[in-house]
C-alpha cells in the first residue's frame, strides 16, 4: 500500500544468507501465526516469549492503552486517533529500506516478521507532557532489521518515516506539523538491545491508533522517538531531520533522552503522571534504563543535548 510501484523482495533477498540458515529453526519454533497480521482487526498473537528485559511494575490496562494516544496525523485530541484510524488500511503494508545501504530494497510486513523471534517487552513510555504508561509490547530487536538491511560503513544514523495519506488522515491538516512525521536515531542507539520494533502490545496485533502495524519503541527516550505505522527506514552518513525538531529545536532536541534534570523550556521533566493513577511520581534518568544505556551518553553533555 505504502508505495504503489514497490517490488515485494522475497524474505531470502532481504537477509543474508548466513543469518537466513541459521535462524530457519528459530522461525520454526517461534509458530508466527502470519495470517494473524493481516485480519486488520486486532487479532491475538501467540508464540512469542516474556524478554528478561521486561518491567515487572504493573501494567497500565488495555483500554488506556488504546484511547490515550498521541497520533497527530489521526486527530490533536488523546481520544481521537482510537475513533479516527478505526479503518486505516495496514495491509498489505511494505516498508523502503534505501539510503547508505548495500541495495536498497523494500520489505513485506510477513518478510518483516520473520526475522526474528517475537518476544513480549513489558516498558516504560514517557511522554514529554509528563504523562508514562506501562505496555507489554510484542516485537523483536530493530537490531535484527539492521543486519538484514546490510548498512554501508558510511551510515551513522536512522531514520523513520511514518505511512502518510492525507485521505486517510485528513485531521493532520489541523496538527501544525510536517508530514510525513519523521525521526531519528544514532546507529548505535538503533542497534542496542532495547530498542524494538512493535507488531503488537497485549498479546494481540497493534492497534491503529498506536501504530499499526509495526512501530518503533525506544524506552529511555520521550515518547514522540517512538515513530508508528513505519513505511520507510533511511541511512545515512549525516544526522537527519526529525519532525519534532524542523517543528521547535527549542522545545524538543534529536537526542530526546528522558531526563528529570533537564526541564523542557516551558514546564519540568522532573515528575510523571501514571495513566490510571492519581498523583505524580518522580520521573527516572534514561526513563528508569540507564543502567543499560548511559554508556551510550559518555562525554555528552546532556543539558546541551536534550
Ligand atoms: N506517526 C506518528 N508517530 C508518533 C506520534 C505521532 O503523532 N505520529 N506521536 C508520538 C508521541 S508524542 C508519543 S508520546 C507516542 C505515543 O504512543 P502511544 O499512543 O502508543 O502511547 O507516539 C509517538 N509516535
Ligand atoms: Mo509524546
């Protein structure tokens, strides 16, 4: 759908030959049921395992999940994207995989799914409005795209862009922002183990209105890096735009780190609101993974690169 003149590559023309062999039993027992992803509606997703790299805080419900979304392109209000992307169309889907790349090419939605296992990630989302939720999202490394896509040596950065047709998303005229909403990440962000694309979040496909049918989670940075319904992964050797940015640099930076000691110019980042809850409580560096990613911010003054 995304692009009407794009050639569908089969899964082996997308993956290396090596990776390919070697990863054609773990497909075999991962069991995707493939025709799932393509009913549209939320269809219930099996097979997949519980990532270690999982939070057990408890999991904000299904239903606050689903009607509180931000989703410019489907309406400004939280509750809009759930009533506005009710029939968005996500299959067929392709994603473009071009930029610093040995061949650029274009990948299926079921090629995508295969490369690697499902696995269910139990994260904390924080929104640089101050809100957080806890999802249990089903997906795989983005890492696992990565290898497949075959980056030249040149390529340093990532770069998402979302499906966008204003006849299906005609509430974006009223957002104030370029479309298609596009983001960003270093290679070595992209490539590190936290960082997953979604196919889904409560055992059942993604819904619309958070991103179907594939999206990005980066958990230890603001919500709005996490780009939804991906229609194209660029490489590149210079740092690329990201929507957030070409709207207000001022407000909101590329590196976009969740960090309760670097306010956003009109209000604090030091505290969060749980959907669901009453009261605030205090937001954590790197969104509670710093453990796992503050290497990646060694020498970089975070206050000049928020
Ligand atoms: N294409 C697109 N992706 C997007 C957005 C958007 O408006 N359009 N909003 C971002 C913001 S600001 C946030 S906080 C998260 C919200 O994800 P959720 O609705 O699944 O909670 O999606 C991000 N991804
Ligand atoms: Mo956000």
């Amino acid at each position: 759908m995304p692009k009407q003149n794009s050639v569908s590559l089969p899964y082996s023309e997308v993956t290396p030959k090596a990776a390919y062999l070697s990863r054609r039993d773990l497909i075999k027992t991962a069991a995707l049921p493939l025709a799932a992803f393509q009913a549209g509606a939320a269809t219930k997703l099996s097979g997949y395992k519980k990532s270690g790299f999982s939070t057990s805080e408890k999991q904000t419900p299904y239903n606050a999940i689903t009607t509180y979304n931000n989703y410019y392109e489907f309406g400004l209000d939280k509750d809009m994207p759930a009533v506005n992307a009710r029939n968005f169309k996500t299959s067929p889907w392709t994603i473009r995989i071009d930029g610093e790349v040995a061949k650029e090419k274009t990948i299926d939605f079921d090629a995508l799914m295969k490369l690697a296992p499902l696995e269910e990630r139990v994260y904390r989302l924080r929104c640089v409005e101050g809100w957080s939720m806890v999802v249990p999202w089903i997906g795989f490394p983005l890492s696992a795209l990565i290898k497949a896509a075959e980056p030249a040596s040149k390529a340093k950065f990532v770069q998402f862009e979302t499906y966008f047709d204003l006849k299906q998303m005609p509430e974006a005229r009223y957002a104030g922002l370029p479309f298609p909403y596009i983001e960003a990440l270093r290679m070595d962000e992209a490539m590190h183990p936290l960082t997953i694309l979604s196919a889904g979040l409560y055992g059942e496909t993604m819904p619309n209105q958070n991103g179907a049918p594939v999206r990005l989670v980066v958990p230890w940075k603001y919500g709005f890096k996490s780009v939804k319904s991906i229609a194209r992964i660029r490489f590149t050797e210079k740092k690329p735009l990201t929507t957030w940015t070409i709207a207000n640099p001022r407000e909101y930076g590329f590196q976009a780190n969740v960090n309760p000691e670097v306010d956003h110019p009109r209000w604090s980042q030091a505290r969060e609101r749980r959907i669901g809850e009453f009261g605030k409580r205090d937001t954590l560096k790197f969104n509670g993974y710093a453990d796992q990613v503050a290497s990646l911010y060694g020498g970089l003054d975070l206050r000049k690169n928020y």
